[in-house]
C-alpha cells in the first residue's frame, strides 16, 4: 500500500474542521504521540514508539465520524485520543498515521434520569458536574478526574464508584454512537452488548463518538481520612469497610512508605498508614466504629463537592506515581487484585524486592498496585508468574496490546475495519499474556 498523502489529507480535514482544527506542526504532533507510558521502565526504555504524521481536532460527533471517512478515504491510520492519560502506550501512534484528538468535543449534550449523553472529548468532571446540578452523579469515573469519557470507556477498566458498580464494561454504558472505517463517515448507533463490544479496546474495533452512560442519585459524601500504626491495621478493616451499606465511593489504603510521599496533609501523620473512604453519611459511625475496633484513628471528615473528588486522585494509580516522583527511576509497578493482596501480604510484598502496595476494596474482591524496585523486564515476568501463583490476578501495564475479550475484539474489528487503520500496533492476536511483553 503506498504512503498515505498528507498534505492533501490536511487540506480535506481543513475543509470540515477550518485551518484550527488540523495541524502538522511538530510540537503538537509530539504532543498527541505520548501518554502516560513513561511509567513503565519497560515501556519508557522504547520511545518513542511512534509519531503523529497529522493531528484533527473535531468539535462533536458528527465531525468525529468525518474526520474519520476522510482519513479512511486517504489510508491513513487512524489512533484516537482523549486526554493521553492511558498508562501503557495505547494512546501512542505507532505507525505515525492521523492521531484524532477529542479533547475539543466536550460537550455534555443531555442529562436524563438516570442516563448523561456526551460528546467523547468531554471531561468525566464536566459530566459530574453538570449530573450534580439534576441531583445525580455519575455510577464511576476514574482517578484522572480531567480524562475524557471516550478515553476513559475505551482505555479504562473502572475506579470510584467501582465498588458499588464494578467495572465500566458491567451496565454503565446504555449506548454509544460509533464510527468505523467502514460506515463510510457516518456514526452507528448502538445498544446493549453491540455496544459494549466497543468498551476497553482503545479504539481497535471502532471509535467512540458520543456515549450514554449511566447516573443515580446524587450522594452527599464524606471524605473520611484515617490512620494506623501499620499497613496490616489498614488492611484488616478495608473488605469489613468496602461491605458496609449505601456501599462507600471508595475505600483505599497505602503502605507507610507510600504514605509518606503523598501530597502533604495533616490527615497522613507521620509514620502511620493511611486509609481513606468516600463514604455516605450513613455509613460514617459504622466506618468509624469499624476503624477504631482495630485501632485505627479518625483524622479527618471532611463535606463538600470537593471531598469526594479529593479522595479520587490519592487512588488507583495516583499513589504509585507520587512514589515515583519522590524516588525517580526507582519503581515499577503492576495492577493486582484477590484476597491473597490481604491474605498473603507479607509473600506479596516479598515478590518484588521494595515491594508497596497501594490497596482499594473492590467490587468482589480487593483491587491494587502493587510497586516494586525496578531490576529488568524478566524480573517484572517473573514476579508477576509468582503473584499468579500466590492466586493474585495480574494486568501488566508494561505492554500495549489489547488484553481483555482479546479474541471478540480481534474478530469485531476483521468487518469494522478489514484494513487495519485503527490504532494499529494494539490488536495482535497472538498476544502471549501478562507475563510477556507485547508482540511490536
Ligand atoms: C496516575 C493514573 C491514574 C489512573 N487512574 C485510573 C483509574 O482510576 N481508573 C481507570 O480505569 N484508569 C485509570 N488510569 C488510566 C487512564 O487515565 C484512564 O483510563 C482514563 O480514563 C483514560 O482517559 P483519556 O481521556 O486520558 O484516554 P487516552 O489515554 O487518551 O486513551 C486511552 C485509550 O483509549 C483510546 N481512545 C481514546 N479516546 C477514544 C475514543 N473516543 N474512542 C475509541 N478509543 C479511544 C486511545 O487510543 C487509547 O488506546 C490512570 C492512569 C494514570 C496514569
């Protein structure tokens, strides 16, 4: 196939998007070819791993699904992007090829009992915000708050709200409007599990225009912060906490290590391990009673907008990457979950040498990150057979290709897009599974 004309696919994107909606100049098209992969050592020792030839920024839907039936008519590749957040590369151009950034089509379009209808680019904040003011908030959102929920749909797995809700492929979505390479630059409205089959394959199958997820009542939570001499005082209480009902927004815990290099606040006393809840003020005495039974200490609830939203971005990935910050080059990190992450503590953190883990009650079981001093890619391998074996579940967030319903995805994409355009690099089938790295 020859090489994709760019200067013409710039002056027909001109045409539907105006001269600033297309650009070609370097510092952008470096800017839409990186995400957040350089938290993997394994991963940052390869980039790049791919350049934006061109990037598009459509303003809603419609534009979304032309940009694309352009594109299409020129052969070029096409990787979609929201906010670049995604930690494992799958944001990254790897042919070069069309990045289509969303982050200008952000509108949320209507909020409806119990459902919210947004362009793609729209921020999952803006989506709360605008559920908040009709007495509702979103069934989850992920602890980058400012993500897209496009981004969020195709590259994430769940966050706050998970608890109650599980993952984002368990009933949020109720619809989404799509386009593929081949519905001829027109978007595909699609319910239930049609729809669903678009949901965490980072736009290898097809691109999420404009999606209705779910809301419910809106909740005036409590961010409750407290405190224990050590980790094992956290995790005695997080499942006991993750149980009670109205279920809590979030319950999470980090070592005292980790905790020490959160943010400053007088809610993470020194030497101590922190734990934090968003909670609904039912549940506030219950929680208390529960922590203090264990020896733990209340150091703070706070009320507000903010005191849910502040909890978020101490959770899911976020502690590990203060980790990082404080002690650069040092750690790595996989995505755990199982019992054993409380049951089989001290055998978790012996699988990594420095091993730190950063613990959130799940929708069945716990969820984690567990962190560990980097040594190299067979020893991230080798350690993550060895979780298997103390019957922890494993993500790898060293590798790019898509790994969840990898056969469906891989067999959906062969009639959306019998040519390869999307995101290519992400779909291989062959995949050998979390204790390898991706096939390039
Ligand atoms: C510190 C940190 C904390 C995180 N916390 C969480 C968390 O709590 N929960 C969680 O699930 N994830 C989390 N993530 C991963 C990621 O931030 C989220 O999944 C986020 O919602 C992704 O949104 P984004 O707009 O940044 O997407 P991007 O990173 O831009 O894209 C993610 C993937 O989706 C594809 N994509 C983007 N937009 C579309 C679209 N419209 N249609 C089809 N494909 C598209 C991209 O090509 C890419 O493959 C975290 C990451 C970091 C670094």
């Amino acid at each position: 196939m020859t090489a994709p004309d760019y200067s013409a696919l710039d002056a027909d994107l001109r045409e539907v998007l105006g001269p600033r909606g297309v650009s070609r100049d370097m510092r952008q098209r470096e800017k839409a070819s990186v995400d957040g992969a350089r938290m993997s050592p394994i991963i940052a020792e390869l980039l790049p791993l791919g350049i934006a030839d061109i990037v598009a920024f459509p303003t809603n839907a419609e534009e979304i699904a032309r940009v694309v039936g352009i594109a299409v008519r020129h052969g070029a590749p096409i990787t979609p992007r929201g906010k670049g957040t995604g930690n494992y590369g799958q944001a990254i151009p790897m042919p070069g090829g069309l990045v289509l950034d969303t982050s200008r089509a952000r509108a949320v379009i209507e909020v409806g009992d119990g459902t919210v209808t947004a362009e793609a680019g729209a921020p999952m904040t803006a989506i709360e915000q605008a559920a908040r003011a009709t007495g509702q908030q979103l069934w989850m959102y992920p602890s980058t708050v400012h993500s897209t929920l496009g981004g969020f749909l195709a590259g994430g797995s769940g966050g706050t709200g998970t608890i109650a809700h599980g993952s984002n492929d368990m009933g949020f979505v109720v619809a989404l409007d799509v386009v593929t390479p081949v519905s001829d630059g027109e978007l595909v409205h699609l319910e239930g599990d049609a729809a669903q089959a678009f949901v965490h394959n980072y736009g290898t199958a097809g691109i999420i225009a404009r999606p209705t997820v779910r809301l419910e009542p809106l909740q005036d939570w409590r961010g409750l912060y407290a405190s224990f001499p050590d980790f094992a005082g956290s995790q005695s209480v997080l499942r006991e906490l993750g149980r009670l009902r109205p279920a809590p927004r979030l319950v999470s815990a980090d070592t005292v290590h980790i905790t020490a290099q959160l943010p400053p606040d007088p809610a993470f006393p020194e030497g101590r391990s922190s734990l934090r809840m968003i909670a609904d003020p039912a549940i506030v005495a219950a929680a208390t009673a529960i922590i203090e039974g264990a020896g733990g200490r209340i150091e703070d609830v706070r009320e507000g907008p903010q005191a849910s939203l502040a909890l978020s971005v101490l959770s899911y990935n976020h502690p590990i990457e203060w980790l990082q910050k404080s002690e650069p080059g040092v750690y790595f990190h996989v995505e755990v979950s199982g019992d054993a992450l409380i049951d089989r503590i001290d055998e978790v953190h012996a699988v990594y040498p420095g091993g730190q883990l950063h613990i959130e009650a799940g929708h069945t079981v716990p969820i984690g990150m567990l962190a560990g001093i980097y040594e190299s890619p067979d020893a991230v391998y080798q350690g993550i057979a060895r979780l298997g074996e103390l019957g922890v579940g494993v993500h790898n967030p060293h590798q790019w290709n898509v790994d969840f319903r990898l056969h469906e995805t891989v067999a959906l994409a062969r009639t959306t897009d019998p040519h390869g355009l999307l995101n290519p690099g992400k779909l291989n089938p062959d995949y050998a599974g979390p204790t390898k790295g991706a096939i390039r």
